[in-house]
C-alpha cells in the first residue's frame, strides 16, 4: 500500500518512501518511488534532498512533505 497518493496530468500514482544508508555514511537518506496506480508504468525511484542521523527522525521529516512538492518532483522525473 503507497504510503501517499498523488495526482499528475489525470494519472494517480501511489508514492512509496524508504529510507537508506549505505556505508559508511552515518546519515539516512530519503528514497521515493512513484508507481502509477493502474499498473501502467515501471515504478520511477528518485533519491529525495533530506537527510537525518536517525531512521526514525528522517521518517518524520518525510511525514512533512507535501503532496504539492511530491508531484512536482514526479513532473520533474518525468521530463
């Protein structure tokens, strides 16, 4: 289940977040991936600007993020 749903030239596409770190970074990076909701597409994945020292802090700060800014960096990947 998309953790958000957004809209995007008459399409929905579900919004799923995960959050990395690879090592040996000591942040945690935000990972967005968009999918279009009737299963028309290929998922696109795209590494959101937000960092933070802990999982959780950075799950939190995703929770901020509006849907405006979301679809605006879909329209951005799909260009």
């Amino acid at each position: 289940m998309p953790w958000r749903v957004v809209e995007l030239d008459a399409k929905e596409w579900g919004v799923t977040m995960a959050a990395e770190r690879r090592a040996p970074a000591a942040h945690w990076k935000l990972v967005l991936s968009f999918r279009q909701r009737d299963g028309g597409t290929r998922p696109v994945w795209t590494e959101y600007p937000l960092s933070a020292i802990s999982r959780a802090s950075l799950l939190q700060q995703a929770e901020q993020i509006p849907n405006e800014r979301l679809t605006a960096v879909l329209a951005d990947l799909l260009r």
